[in-house]
C-alpha cells in the first residue's frame, strides 16, 4: 500500500495549488476530475498509438459508431482518439485550455460522460483565468497511475482516501462516500460462504447490485474476492448512485476493469419513476444473485416522500414497499426493501449495513411502520443473521453499526431460525485514527467472525433464535371507568373503560396472553380485562438483552475505600500546593 499513500499525499499536495482561488470545499471539483483523467491517460497509455493509426484507417469508411472498433483496439470498453495526452498537453502551455478540451472530447462516450459529471468545461475556464491550469495539469502529469503500478483496488482506497479529507476540511460527511474496506471483506465472505462450491465451477456468471454504490468499493472487493476464488468465474456488477462524482469514480474504475458501464447508473434508488432532473431505480425490474449496501445512516427521504407514499399505496406488495413505510427520518428500511425486490426467485443473498434504529424502531400500530417491515422480512423467512460490529469503525460516526444477511432460500438448518452474532469485542485499535474511525477489523477477526456465523452453533457470541421468539403482541389493558364509588356501565351492562387507567404490554407471540395476564397482571388489578380489538402483533430485535452478561455490584466496602483513598489524593495535592 505504500504506492497508495505516496500518490494520494502527492495529489492531495497539488491541492495546494488552489488555495485563495478556490475554497476549500470546492478542491474536489479539480482534484478528483483530474485523478481519473490521470488514471484514464496512463490506462491507456500502451494503445494510443495503435488507436490513433485504427482512427485514420477508418475515418473513410462511412462507419456510424466508431466506439467498438476502437474500443477493441484500446484494449477497454473505453478509447481517446485525440491527438493529446498528458505529456502533449504540458508541451504546449500557450495552448493548454483548448488542447485540454479537445482531448477530453477525445474520449468515447462513457468516458466522457465521467468527466462531465464534474462540470469540468468550468473548472478547466476557472483554473486558466486563475493562470493555474499548466500547472495543476504538470503536477498531475507527473505522477504515474498507471495499473501496473496502482491496481484497480488500490485506486479505490487512493479516491476514498481523497474524498475522506476533501468532506474533513469542507465539514461534509464523507461516510455518505463510501465503507471501510475491512467491513466490505466480511460482507462479502458473508454473502459468498455457502456459495463456494457453485462460485468455483468453471466459467461460472454471478451478478451483484449496489443501490447505493458510492465509489464502487463493495462491487470491487466482492469482483477481487471471486477472482481469489475462482479466476474462470466471472462476476458481472451493477450499482446505482445519486452523487455525481461518486457515480463517476465508480464507473470509470468499472470502465478500466472491463465491466459494462452501462451497469453502472446514476439515480436516486428510492424513486420509481424518472422525473425531470433526478433519475429513479435504473434497475426496477432487475433481478440479481446477491446484493449488498451501506445506505446513508438515517438519511430523510422527504424529497422523494410523494413517490414513495404513492407506490406503497397503489402497487401495494406489487411495489418495493408494500410491508410499510418507515420514519421519514430514517430511510434505512426503504433500501433493504427496494434490494428485497431484486431477489431471484431460484436464490439470492443480501447483505446491508444499519445503524441500531431499523433493529426496534416504531411499535405495532395501524399504520404499516418499521414494526410491520421487520415482521414481514422475519415470517417471510428472509432474515438470516444480524452481526453487531465494533463501534468507531466508520469514519464519519462512532454509533453501534450492524450487517444484516438475508437469504430467500435458507439451508435447511437455517430454516425459521435467526442467527444474532455479537462481534463488538473483535477489533484492534488503530495506530491513528481517521475521523471517528479508531478501530478497525483484522484480517483474522474477519476469518474469526465468517467462521462464527459458518458454524451456526450457539457460543458466548453466537446466539440462534426461532423467528417468532422475536415477535409479540401488544395488547392494551383496560380498567373500569369509577364514578361516585360505582362502575359506570354501557347499555350492554358491561363495565365502560376508563381511558385514564389504560395500559398496554408487549406478550411474547411463543406465550399464552390468557395465562400472561392471570402470572403478571390480574394479581395486582383483578378488574383489568383485554380489549382484543385492538391487539396488534409487532416485531423487534433487542441485542442488547439477548448479549446482556451480568456484572456483579461493587461492595459499599470497596466503594467507600476508593472515596477516600481519593479524598487522601485531593487533601495531599492541596497541601503541596
């Protein structure tokens, strides 16, 4: 990894070169567009030569679309057919705007398309009025990214590392960006475990969907995963994201990879329906062997609310959402549904990162909630296992973080039974903290984990549970309404509840409510009956409480001995003074 940090501190350092012409929030808009172009001019370094002499060949041919002929000659699903590159662009300084450009527009139509994700025509004016673009360019043109000396993998963590300091001194979120690698590894050993025999038969094709695809570092890691696995396997990615420069990150590294760039597409997931400046769900009536996420902790979907609401009133369990609609706080939910939709019939795995909210949030109630999502995802079988991570393993916050794996056909073992593994004790720290980011996995604490949940046997981490166990019914409890000594009765002489003396409680669905109530609550208000109209069954995952180990209370003794060897500590520290 040492060429790594050498090249993103020497691109991070031409940063340098905007200060007071540029804020600093807006490095991004140069630094990053500039990276690709780099990146793209030294991919394509080798070919250009033989490009330029196929491009002439064929001017004279009447061909409509000249991008797969030189495509193929490039050697990538991508070409640049102009005359310039980055060492012909720095010899001509007098020029270098309109040489710029003519190279840019050089490029086929997908990697040109990247770059205007940046609204580089503006930066490239902004920085030659500036008198700064032969220099940034020089800067760039020095360093070499070239991937046999940076891989595709070690690009990704050179762009997230950029991205990382660019949201820290512009006070942005760069968790919105993307996911520790360490925390993608396990995912994926996660996701392809119980696949390892069909993923190592030759010539074998699997598909995996990013809804929220970042800068496509889970694509990448899962593609270097089954190329470890299997390099006769091929696994064809797909993803979806919303941010422009993220989306154009990750489709020029699919590009440079030999993936279809046209599967990576830009978006908002959570939309059904193209509108006139945001794109909806690419893949709406897409299918896929596996996906995997890490949606936006408690992102607000009120943006895309009208859509949303329409579709799980109208299409129902036809649509994405028709298990209920979550708090439109927190639109956790929303992705793990649209992502359920993708599921194959025959099979597929899933695998999604939450914070702790979608585990207990919302209560049963009328109104399909999170409650009546985590009910439908567990007695339709789907939720296979929830892993409890460290805390401080993101960068941009230090919260309890969970992997939710769901499976829509379980082994045999697994059937009607959740898997809750408690890893919060398995990290190391790090040797310098990166935003909230203190802790990180090992590589042996990612094996240590994959085997825990391999295993499927219950131990001090590992708990199995039936799907019901996580299920009860709330039920509300009345009292008679008491006037002047007497209970006020309806016309069918039955007692009237009086609404101030209403109470509820939460029976486990595996236990008798009649029984329940006659144990917990008739010794103590023998006039309490249940109002069974209006008993409803909600569903939540307390993690807490299933891990809870008790620690015995200190003795007042030991208490009392450490206030005063404290009080002797202040009285000497006074007396020296």
């Amino acid at each position: 990894m040492t060429n790594v940090k050498e090249s993103a501190n020497f691109i991070w350092s031409i940063a340098d070169l905007l200060r007071g012409d540029y804020k600093q929030s807006d490095y991004g808009k140069v630094i990053l567009p500039f990276t690709i172009l780099r990146r793209l001019d030294c991919v394509l370094e080798k070919s250009k030569a033989d490009v330029l002499k196929k491009s002439e060949q064929v001017k004279t041919m009447n061909i409509q679309n000249l991008d797969p002929i030189l495509n193929k000659v490039a050697g990538y699903n991508f070409h640049n057919s102009s005359l310039f590159d980055f060492d012909k662009l720095i010899a001509d300084p007098n020029n270098i705007a309109s040489n710029l450009r003519n190279y840019i527009n050089g490029f086929s139509e997908d990697a040109r398309e990247i770059i205007e994700q940046f609204d580089f025509d503006n930066q490239i004016t902004k920085l030659e009025d500036a008198n700064l673009l032969f220099m940034v360019l020089k800067r760039f043109q020095e360093i070499d990214l070239h991937p046999e000396r940076i891989s595709s993998l070690e690009m990704g963590y050179m762009f997230e590392e950029l991205i990382r300091k660019f949201a820290e001194i512009s006070n942005e979120t760069a968790g919105e960006h993307f996911t520790p690698r360490e925390v993608i590894r396990l995912m994926v050993n996660l996701l392809f475990m119980n696949d390892r025999e069909i993923l190592t038969q030759k010539g074998i094709v699997k598909t995996i969907f990013d809804c929220c695809a970042g800068t496509g570092g889970m694509l990448s890691v899962a593609e270097e995963y089954l190329n470890e696995l299997n390099p006769d396997a091929r696994l064809e990615v797909f993803g979806q994201e919303l941010n422009p420069e993220s989306y154009a990150i990750c489709k020029s590294d699919m590009l440079i990879k030999g993936q279809n760039p046209s599967n990576i597409a830009k978006g908002n997931s959570l939309k059904n329906i193209d509108g006139a400046k945001q794109k909806a769900d690419q893949f709406i009536n897409h299918k896929f062997d596996y996906l995997i996420t890490n949606p936006p902790f408690g992102v607000k979907w009120e943006k895309v609310a009208s859509e949303v609401v329409s579709e799980h009133e109208s299409l129902g369990h036809g649509g994405r959402f028709g298990a209920g609609l979550p708090s439109k706080s927190d639109g956790s939910f929303l992705f793990l549904m649209s992502l359920i939709s993708k599921m194959k019939p025959e099979g597929s795995r899933l695998a999604i990162v939450f914070n702790g909210s979608p585990l207990f949030s919302g209560s049963p109630s009328s109104k399909k909630n999170e409650s009546s999502i985590r009910q439908w995802i567990i007695e339709n079988d789907l939720l296979e296992s929830i892993i409890a991570l460290p805390n401080q393993l993101f960068y941009n916050t230090g919260i309890s973080t969970y992997i939710w794996l769901l499976n829509n056909k379980k082994a045999n073992e697994r059937k009607g039974k959740v898997q809750l593994i408690n890893a919060e004790s398995f990290f190391k720290k790090m040797s310098k903290s990166l935003g909230n980011k203190r802790n990180e996995l090992s590589e042996q604490h990612i094996v240590d984990i994959t085997k825990i949940y391999g295993d499927f046997t219950e131990n001090d981490y590992c708990k199995i549970f039936d799907n019901t166990d996580f299920g009860y019914s709330k039920v509300v409890v009345e009292r008679p309404l008491v006037e002047n000594g007497k209970t006020v009765c309806n016309k069918n002489g039955e007692p009237k509840a009086d609404a101030k003396l209403r109470d509820s409680e939460n029976i486990p669905l595996k236990e008798d409510i009649n029984k329940y109530m006659q144990r917990e609550v008739l010794p103590h208000v023998p006039d309490a009956w249940i109002d069974e109209s209006k008993t409803k069954v909600g569903y939540e995952i307390n993690f807490t409480k299933y891990f809870y180990q008790y620690q015995k209370l200190r003795s007042l003794d030991e208490i009392r001995a450490d206030i005063l060897a404290l009080e002797s500590k202040v009285l000497i520290k006074e007396v020296m003074n």
